[in-house]
C-alpha cells in the first residue's frame, strides 16, 4: 500500500510540474484546461493567492515533521518560486528595481536560510 501511494504521489508531482510548465509555455490551453475564461484577472489573483498560502504551509509542515535540516532544503526547493516571479515582473513591464527588491530578496533569504539549515 505504502509502494502503491509513493507511486500515485509520485507521478502527481510529475504531472503538476508538466501543468505548471504548460502554464509557462501554453498559457492559453492551460488557462482554458484550468476551467477559467482567459482575461478573468480575480481568477487569476486567487489562483496566485492560494499557490502563495501553499507555499507557506508546505515548507512548515516539513518543518514540523522532518526537522530544521530537510526544511532547509525544502526552503532552498521554494526559493524558485520567488527567483520566476522576479523573472515574470522583470520581463513582464515591471521594473527591474521591484523584481530584484521584492522577489529579489525574498528568494535570497530563502536561499541563505535554506543553506545554513540544509548544510548545519
């Protein structure tokens, strides 16, 4: 059973990286695949809501349940996150001074936290 659950998760994880990629590359098949009109800007605004409390929750329940050690990595795996919307707001007609202050440095406090915890 245990296999049999690794597996499923597993291959769940795969998919969401092929959703998520589609996104970046297709964003109108995977607007239309996720169920919404494309232009519905609330959709998307909730969408980045629910992704960004996802991305709080999941790193701490590592660190509720693996330690400050896996944390660290899992700190280090989420500082993605921060690094491709830096990218977005600086290739997408924001500026250059926001992408790097705000999502900027975000990811290098991931980055330097996600270290110290991962390699102590």
């Amino acid at each position: 059973m245990t296999i049999a659950a690794l597996v499923v998760a597993t291959l769940g994880c795969l998919f969401i990286l092929f959703i998520g990629a589609r996104f970046l590359l297709a964003p109108t098949i995977a607007v239309a695949g996720f169920g919404v009109p494309e232009g519905n800007v609330r959709a998307l605004t909730n969408i980045k809501g629910v992704r960004d409390i996802t991305s709080g929750i999941v790193p701490l329940v590592v660190l509720a349940v693996a330690g400050t050690h896996v944390f660290g990595w899992a700190l280090l795996a989420a500082a993605i996150t921060p690094i491709g919307d830096a990218i977005i707001v600086a290739t997408g007609g924001g500026t250059l001074r926001h992408a790097i202050s705000v999502h900027g440095a975000t990811a290098l406090v991931l980055i330097v936290a996600g270290l110290v915890l991962a390699l102590a």
